[in-house]
C-alpha cells in the first residue's frame, strides 16, 4: 500500500510540474509572437518612410539640377552682357583718347600763337628800347611820335610784362631754393660717407683679427688632437700594464720584505685602476664631442642651397652693382661681429645700419631732385619757355579736371543702370592680383628668414670656432712643447737600459754583462740566503727597468708619429675652413638677392597701385587703403626682423653655454694630464734611483 500510494503521489506531481511548464512555456510563446508582430509592424513603418525620403531626395535632385541648369543660363548671359558692356567702355576709352590727341593738336597751335605774340612783344620791346635811347640822347622832336608810340605800347603791354615778370621771379625763387636743397643733399650725402669711411676703418682690426684666429685655428686643432692621441696612447698602455699585472704572478719573496712589496704593489695596482677609469671617461667624451661635430657637417652639407643667378630691376632705378654694393657692405659688417663683442660695438653696429639705411633714402631722394631738377630745366630753356609751359599746364589741367568729372558721371550712370556687377568682378580681380603679389612677397621673405637662419647658424658655428682657437692657443701657451719627442729605434742585441745609461753619462756598466754575472752570482752556493736574495732581486729590478723603458720609448715613438698625422690633419682642416668661407660668400650672396626681390616686389605693388586709375581693374584705393596696406607691410617686415633676431640671441646664447661647458671640459683634461704626466716622471725618477742603488751595491760588493 505504501509503494502504490508513493507512486500515485510522484506520478501526480509530475503531471503538475509537466502541466505548469506547459503554461509557462504557451505564455512565453505568446509574448514573443506579440514582440515578433510588433517589430514586423516597425519594420514595415521604417521601409515606408524610407521609400518616402528616398523619393523626396530624387525629387529635390531634380529640382537642384533645374536650379543649377538657370543658373549656368543667367551666368551665361551675364557674361555676355559683361563682354558687351565691355566692348562699348573700350570704344568710349578710344574716342576719349581720340578727342585728348586732338586737344592737344590745338594746345600744340596755341603754343605757336603764344610764341608768335611773345616775338611780336619781344619786337615792340626792342622799339621802345631804341626810342628810350634816342630820346635820351638826340632829345630831337622829330623822334618823338615814336617815342610816344612805344609808350602806349609799353603802356598796353606793361600787365603782360609785370605779370611775366612775376611768374619769372617765381621760377627763379623755386630753382635757388632747390639748388639749396640739392647742396645741403651732397653736404649730408659726404657727411654720410665719412661716417661710413671711419665705420669701416673701425671694422677693419676686427677683420684682421678674425684672419689672426682663423690662422692660430689651424695649430690649435692640431693640438688638440695630438693631446686626444696622447690621451688614447696613454689609456691602451694602462689598459696593457693591467692585463701584464693580471696575468704575471707576483714575484716570490723573503718574509722579511713581504709586507712591504705587497703594499706597493697594491697602492700601483690601486692607482693604475683609477687612471684606466678617467681615461676611459675621457675617451667617451671626446667620442661623444666627436659625434656632435660630424653630425653638425653632415647637416650643413645636407642643407648647402642651390646658387642661383638673378638679376633684377628696381622700381628707385638702382642696378645690380650697386645694390650689391650697400647690402654686401651691410652684410659684411653683420659678420664680423662675433659673440665677444660687447654691447657697445652692438650699439655702434646699429647705429651703422641705421645711418646705411638713412644713406640710402638719402639717396634715392638725391636722385629724384635730380631728375626732377633736370626736367624742370629741359622745361625751362629759358624764361619764355616756362611761361609758355605754365599756361599749357593749366590748360591741361582744366580739361583733365573736365574729362575727370565727365568720368565720374559716366559711372554714376552705369551705376543707376543697374551694371555694378562688372565693377564688383574687376575689383575682385584687382583684388586677387594683390593678394598674389602679397603671397610673393611674404614666400620671398620666407625665404630671406631661411638664409638668415643658415648664414647665422654658419656665422655662429666660425664664431665657436674662434673661441676654440682661443681656448687652445692658451692651453698651447701652458702645455709644454712636444718638440722633445723623438724616436729612438733599437737595434738587434741593445738594451734599452744601456741607451738610457749611457745617456745619464754612466758608460762603464754593461747592462746583459751585469744582469748575466747577477744570475750566476745568485746560483753559486757559497752566498749567504740574504746575499742571494738580493742579487735575485737586483737582477729583476733590471730586467723590470729594462722592459719599462722600452715601453716609455715605444710611447715616445707613437706620439710622434701621431703629431705627424695631426699636421696632415690640419692641412685637411686649413681646405675645409676654406670652403666654408666660400659657402658664407655663397649665403651672403643669396641674402642679398632674396632683399632685391622684396624690393622689385614692393615696387610692381606700388605700380599697380598707381595704375589703378589707366587698367580700371575696379574702384581705386584711396590714399588712405594705401597707406593702410603699406603700414601691413612694413609691420609684416618688422616682425620677420624681430623674429630672426630673437632666434640669432637665442641660438647664441645656447652656443656661448655649450662653449663654456667645453671650456670646463677642456681644463679637467688638462688637469689629469698634467697630474699623469708627473705620476709619469716619479715613476721614473723611482726606477732610476733603484737602477743606480742597485748597480752601486753590485759595485761595492767585496
């Protein structure tokens, strides 16, 4: 009964289970068939309004290409209409020009009527002149009624000739007052030139001087480099005296000399451990100076420009020699200066470049007096020329004042007719004519900022170069000379101990004899222990002197073949500084050229500027606009200048930092130098001393 019951009661259970997963499962089926329905339905919504935007975006094509197509017709049509109107202001520009060559036909007629009057004038004057004399003289009245007859001649003509008189004292007054002028303009003008002559004198030491340094420049190097061998030399022979030491074993000694031996040897060991490791730092700057140095050629020589060759035209009527002439001077003056200068040679400098600029405005308006002064007499010939010339000027500007005005109101109509449209693209074309001609002028100063940079860092790496010079030639002044080394090649079977001996004078002592007689005096049996030691050790001592000196020789020998290889490199140097020069002419050149194409640009805008009026390219700038534009462009330069002097202060600042790190470095060599070199000279005043010892209680020996 209990199993029957249990199995009705797991059956049932499964059943309600089965019957609830049922539910469960139909209710989620039916949720998901409404989301599923629902998503079809904004589906359906999406694909509709796509369908909708997709025709409304063709419909929209259509009308923009409509659009576009009425457009391109009224283009069309306004240019044509722009031609027409165009072709009808040229035929008016003709009969204007037309109807100007005839006014002047009849100035030219009326300058002849006004000379026909004036010799008719100049004739009656002559007749009064005569029957002034004859009335004066004779006093006879039969000459009378001519006389009275050039009265009322004289009397009819008398405001002519006052008004004549007047006009003449006033073109006499204006040519002495420009004959002044022009002689306060050549005083000022040689004035300016003796400021220049004496600016030049006092550039001229400097200029020597620079020669002078480029001269010592050369044997500085050459010893700067003998000195970095030396250093190398030095650190391999070290290098060798470790490896030797290390791989020798230490010679076997008494008891009673031990201690002694082993601390001395410690302390060199110790000592040749500290040497080894500053001459490899040193080795590793000089390396990395070295590296800096090659990298700086390669990026000079990377960055050489191309010579180019162009000649130009100003608009103040300069040519090419003498525009050459004032910026090369201006340049060459730029040069010598170097970072030693103090600031009153900078003073002085621009206060030259100051007057070379004055100089040269001075000139030009020299000039334009000139030509204005030559003009005025090819007008003037003579006083009744510049009447005639005066009349005919006022005339002329009559009718240019008429035509002006008649100009004015032909625009005026065009204006009310409705035809700007022509104006506004003549002026924009104006205008992008000018906007071309500013983006020549700014890529040219571009590129005159960029040849300043490369003649400064040029002018900046020369300087560096004198101050080595400098640096060297004092280290030269207290380094000793090397003039002492010289080789000394031995020969088969000739100690080097013997050479040395016989050089301190001692020539009775034969060193393989006595090294020989120490072996078999230290064999024979019949010594004391302590006699025996130190024959053995004398013959070491020798033997270790022996092979020291020969290794001082081998050193002697290197450096001087070293110096020899330092000459050759300085010749190679004197070449390279050579072209180097010439790649500073070449820059100088260039700089020069970059400042006469910002001129002739300058000049072509003023030009177009002042045929403005004849082209018709547009309205026409007032005085205003231009003086506007010109301002720009004389901030635009002032800024380009401040810039490149900001760069040229900051880059000479770097290098004057770099050079006193290098100075610094330069005397810590020199130091350990000098401190090796005199740990050089007590190790051989020490070996001598043993030498001599040695030999002495080999001499005394009973």
């Amino acid at each position: 009964m209990r199993d029957g019951s249990g199995e009705k009661v797991r059956t049932a259970l499964t059943l309600e289970a089965k019957e609830e997963a049922r539910r469960f499962f139909d209710q989620e089926r039916v949720r998901l068939l409404q989301e599923i329905g629902e998503l079809k339905a904004a589906k359906k919504q999406t694909d509709e309004a796509l369908s909708n935007m997709i025709q409304a975006d063709k419909m929209k094509a259509g009308d923009l290409r409509v659009e576009h197509q009425q457009h391109q017709e009224q283009i069309s049509k306004i240019k044509w209409d722009c031609e027409r109107d165009v072709r009808r202001l040229v035929d008016e520009i003709k009969s204007k020009d037309r109807t100007i060559f005839a006014l002047e036909k009849e100035m030219e007629s009326t300058a002849g009527c006004l000379q026909k009057l004036q010799l008719q004038k100049d004739a009656l004057d002559e007749q009064l002149f005569l029957v002034k004399e004859a009335e004066c003289g004779l006093g006879s009245p039969k000459r009378e009624i001519p006389g009275r007859a050039g009265d009322g001649a004289e009397h009819c003509g008398s405001p002519d000739l006052r008004r004549n008189q007047r006009r003449v004292a006033e073109l006499n007054s204006t040519i002495r007052k420009l004959e002044d002028r022009n002689s306060l303009l050549v005083d000022e003008r040689n004035e300016l030139l003796k400021r220049v002559r004496e600016s030049e004198k006092q550039c001229k030491p400097l200029l020597d001087k620079n020669k002078l340094l480029n001269k010592r420049n050369d044997d500085l190097t050459q010893t700067i480099q003998k000195m970095e061998e030396k250093l190398k030399s030095l650190m391999k022979e070290n290098f060798e005296m470790k490896e030797r030491i290390s791989s020798h074993p230490p010679l076997k000694k008494l008891k009673s000399l031990n201690d002694l031996d082993q601390a001395q040897d410690d302390q060199e060991i110790a000592f040749l451990k500290l040497q080894v490791l500053e001459q490899q730092n040193i080795i590793d700057e000089l390396t990395r100076d070295r590296e800096k140095l090659l990298r700086k050629k390669r990026h000079k020589r990377s960055s050489r420009p191309i010579k180019r060759h162009v000649v130009v035209d100003t608009f103040f009527g300069y040519d090419e020699e003498s525009m050459d002439s004032e910026t090369s001077s201006v340049a060459s003056f730029r040069m010598d200066r170097t970072p030693a200068t103090p600031d009153e040679d900078l003073g002085e400098g621009l206060a030259n470049e100051e007057s070379e600029l004055r100089f040269r405005q001075l000139t030009r308006e020299y000039q334009a007096l000139q030509r204005a002064y030559a003009l005025l007499q090819e007008q003037k010939g003579g006083i009744l020329d510049a009447e005639m010339t005066a009349k005919a000027q006022e005339q002329i500007q009559a009718d240019v004042l008429r035509y002006k005005a008649k100009i004015e109101d032909l625009e005026k109509e065009l204006t009310l007719k409705g035809q700007d449209s022509k104006w506004v693209e003549e002026k924009q074309l104006f205008l992008r004519r000018n906007q071309e001609l500013l983006e020549k002028v700014e890529k040219l100063e571009s590129e005159c900022s960029r040849l300043q940079q490369e003649l400064q860092d040029s002018r900046d790496q020369n300087e560096l170069l004198e101050f080595r010079i400098l640096e060297l030639e004092e280290r030269e002044r207290r380094s000793p000379p090397f003039n002492h080394l010289r080789m000394h090649p031995f020969a088969e079977g000739v100690s080097a101990l013997q050479i040395y001996c016989m050089k301190e004078g001692v020539k009775d002592v034969c060193i393989p004899d006595l090294i020989k007689l120490l072996d078999i005096l230290g064999d024979n049996g019949n010594l004391r222990n302590e006699e025996q030691v130190a024959i053995i050790q004398a013959s070491t001592v020798l033997s270790l002197a022996e092979k020291w000196i020969q290794q001082i020789e081998g050193t002697e020998a290197a450096l001087h073949q070293k110096m020899m290889d330092l000459e050759i490199e300085m010749e190679m140097f004197c070449k390279q500084k050579g072209y180097l020069e010439e790649e500073l002419d070449y820059r100088k050149q260039a700089l020069d050229q970059a400042y006469m194409q910002i001129q002739e640009l300058e000049a072509t805008l003023y030009n177009a500027l002042q045929q403005d009026k004849v082209i018709k390219y547009g309205e026409p700038l007032n005085e205003l606009q231009r003086d506007e534009l010109r301002m720009a462009v004389e901030k635009l330069r002032r800024q380009m200048l401040r810039k490149s002097r900001e760069y040229d202060c900051q880059i000479l600042q770097e290098r004057m930092e770099l050079l006193h790190q290098a100075h610094q470095r330069i005397r810590d060599l020199e130091d350990k130098t000098e401190i090796q070199r005199r740990q050089i000279k007590d190790l051989e005043e020490k070996f001598l001393f043993l030498f001599l010892f040695f030999s002495l209680a080999f001499i005394l020996w009973p």
